[in-house]
C-alpha cells in the first residue's frame, strides 16, 4: 500500500471529510506546494520530524510560511535538544519522502505538536504522503485525528 493510500484509509477510517489535491508535478516546497493547491502559503501544514534528548519522536505541524522556532519547541517538549531526524533514517526507517511527510504515517510514532497560527484557519492542506498531490481537511479534524498539542513554536 502507498503513503497515499495509507493516509485516505486512515481518514476514511476515522470518517473525516477531505479533499484530495491533484498536483499537476511533483512540489517538495511548501511555496511550490500552495500554488499546485491554490492556497496560502499559511494553510499549507509542514511536517517536521525531530528527536529530542532522549530520542524520542516529535512531529512539528507548522504553517508552511513559517520556519520551527527551536528554543520555543525545546521549551515546549521540556528538552534542552532537539536535532532533525537525518533524511536517511526518515526515508529508510519511516518509509517517508522529505517534503511529502504526511503527518497521519506516524501516528503511534510520534508526539505532536502543531503551532497555534494553523488554528487559525478553518482548512488546512497536508501531504499525502507523496509529491503529487495533497489532502484539504478540516482544521479540527487534523487537530483531533492526531491529538497535538496547540503552542507556539515558530518564529
């Protein structure tokens, strides 16, 4: 089964409403990516995996205009460190794409947590899980299908 068809099974498993967003081409951007969707660049839902200390797994929602404040995440996860997960390990180990994460492949994986500046939006856009297109959804059926934490963490 793909990324693509593992995320729709997840969110036709939990029966949330969504939109699939054919790509005209693969985007790896989130630039690229709000203007295959026709969006804003704030709608857009990045999906950055990192380790804290102790290695543990965080998943950071965050608008794709924004870039991951880490002293605000650090503080946040209650970690002084926190280091990307290398690409090799998250193509290798979670089978995933960088710049094409779905946040819905790790759930059961990962602790979550998403800025609150996507709140503030009543859709949002994420990966599939592959370059070629993306999901619209609900902000709050995000919020609820992969239990996050709501804080500020970017810049």
């Amino acid at each position: 089964m793909s990324n693509r068809e593992k995320t729709l099974a997840i969110l036709n498993d939990k029966a949330i409403d969504f939109e699939i967003l054919e790509h005209s081409k693969a985007v790896y951007t989130c630039a690229e990516t709000a203007l295959e969707r026709k969006v804003s660049l704030d709608q857009v839902t990045k999906t950055l995996l990192c380790y804290d200390k102790h290695k543990n797994v965080l998943a950071f929602l965050i608008p794709g205009s924004c870039g991951l404040n880490q002293k605000k995440a650090r503080k946040v996860v209650g970690s002084n460190k926190l280091r990307f997960i290398p690409k090799e390990i998250v193509t290798e180990e979670y089978g995933l794409i960088i710049g094409a994460i779905s946040p819905l492949l790790m759930l059961g994986k990962a602790r979550f947590f998403m800025d609150e500046k996507l709140t503030q939006h009543e859709f949002l856009t994420m990966s599939s899980g592959e370059a070629g297109s993306g999901v619209k959804l609900k902000m709050v059926d995000l919020k609820a299908v992969v239990d996050v934490e709501v804080c500020d963490i970017t810049d």
